[in-house]
C-alpha cells in the first residue's frame, strides 16, 4: 500500500510506553490541520530499512481535543508492520495519514438511553477517546465499559479510567460510568472470569451492571477481534438488536479494521 507525500504527515514520537512484552502505547506529535472524531481511527506508516512503507490502521487513544495523537498497539510475532513499529523510540518518525477514518462514533446511534462499549485487547483504544469527549456524557444517562483480556497484566489504561472522574468537566456526570473488566485465563480480583460472549449468554454480564441489555433503551459499540465481534453481532440480533445503519438506525455500531 501506498500513500503520495499529500495524503500524509511525518509525526515525532513522543513517547513509547511497553505495557508488556506484547503490549504498548506510543504517542506522537499532531499536525495542526489533522481532524477526527472521537471513535476514528488513521492509517499509520513505517518507514523500513530498505525504503519501504507499510501502513495500517490504528484507532485514536487521544482526545480530538489533544494537541497529541496515542495509540495501543499490539506486537504480532512476525508481522511485518508491528515488528517494525515497536523497534521504534522516542524521537523517531511515524507517518500519519491526514484523514481520519471510520464509523464507530456517536452519531450512529438517533436515540438510546445506556451505551455498552464491549472491547477486547487493543480494541479499547476508540473508546478511551470516546470518553475524554464530554458528547458522550450528555447523549447518555449510563455508560457501561466492558473490556476484556486474556491476563491480568493487560488490563491498559485503568488509571486514566479511573482518573475520568476526578476531570472538572465531568465533575457532575462521571457516576454515569461504570468499568467492567473481565479475564478469560485466570481468575482475577475484582473482574469477571470470561469471554464477552459467554458472559453475555448466561446473563452474568447483566446482573454485574445491574442493567438489561435490551433493543428499546441500549446502543451497544464493538471493538476488537474479528471473531468476538461475529458472535456477539449474532446474540444481539437474537435480541432484535440490528447494526445502525445511516439509512437504517439502529443499535449496534462496529469497528473490525482486520
């Protein structure tokens, strides 16, 4: 894949955070003129060492109110952009498509009274962002975060969720969160022991947030592995619940960039 030098920006790298061995955040520097909405995400090039570039999509972690761009990513042993995106440090320089991409922001959803984010791994990216923008805190009374990994260790950002609260303008509406985690390899103080979809099934996910899942008051977001996302598309259909469309609105609103 290939971008002309118009169709993006050379950021510096700010930061690079290792969360585990395969794990990472990295921030960089924002061009000026870069927009998106909270939820979308850019194409990121790497530059390798025989003149090359690779590119692939990478959801915002930022605010779009940021002077900063933040990423999560993920290493995949072997893969041929990863690999060469983790080898690089502060400093360094990464490319950033100047157009932001995708559907999985607010304005899918006309109506709605909770909105469940249910993610996997690197998939809480959009979702972080969707937060810091205060949008969401007015469109909806709760909003239920699911996020679930496989070990305890990569359970990211759970200090910036908890700090969501004690942010001045969500002063008056930050008890309308509530963070959910869950563990599929290991039990885990304090997070439910499960897949999204096992979870879903036995009503266990429901009783943890106190709430019904139903088509009448919830709006659900998805993000994360291809195959978490087909099965809980399908539970939900199982409860008239019917990917929004913009000439067909409706509850349920994806982002599978696999």
């Amino acid at each position: 894949m290939t971008a002309s030098a118009e169709k993006y920006t050379r950021q510096t790298l700010l930061d690079v955070q290792p969360l585990t061995p395969s794990l990472f955040t990295l921030r960089t520097t924002r061009d000026a003129g870069f927009r998106f909405r909270a939820g979308q995400f850019a194409r990121l090039g790497v530059t390798k060492a025989d003149g090359s570039t690779v590119w692939r999509a990478y959801s915002m972690v930022s605010s779009p109110f940021d002077e900063f761009l933040e990423f999560f990513s993920i290493v995949v042993p072997g893969g041929e952009f990863t690999s060469e995106l983790s080898r690089l440090g502060e400093g360094d320089t990464l490319l950033v498509d100047r157009q932001a991409f995708g559907y999985l922001t607010l304005d899918r959803f006309v109506d709605g009274h909770d909105l469940w984010l249910l993610a996997t791994g690197t998939g809480l990216a959009p979702f972080v962002s969707i937060l810091q923008d205060f949008e969401v805190w007015e469109k909806f009374e709760r909003i239920i975060l699911v996020y679930s990994v496989r070990e305890a260790k990569e359970l990211a950002y759970q200090q910036l969720l908890a700090e969501l609260r004690e942010r001045d303008y969500l002063a008056e509406v930050a008890h309308k969160l509530q963070v959910i985690t869950t563990v599929t390899r290991e039990q885990h103080p304090g997070s439910l022991n499960g897949r999204i979809t096992h979870l879903l099934e036995s009503g266990e996910l429901e009783r943890a947030a106190g709430i019904e899942l139903s088509a009448e008051h919830s709006r659900v977001m998805l993000c994360g592995n291809p195959q978490m996302i087909d099965d809980t598309r399908a539970l939900l259909k199982q409860r008239d619940m019917h990917l929004s469309l913009t000439r067909r609105p409706g509850q349920v609103a994806v982002e599978n960039y696999w």
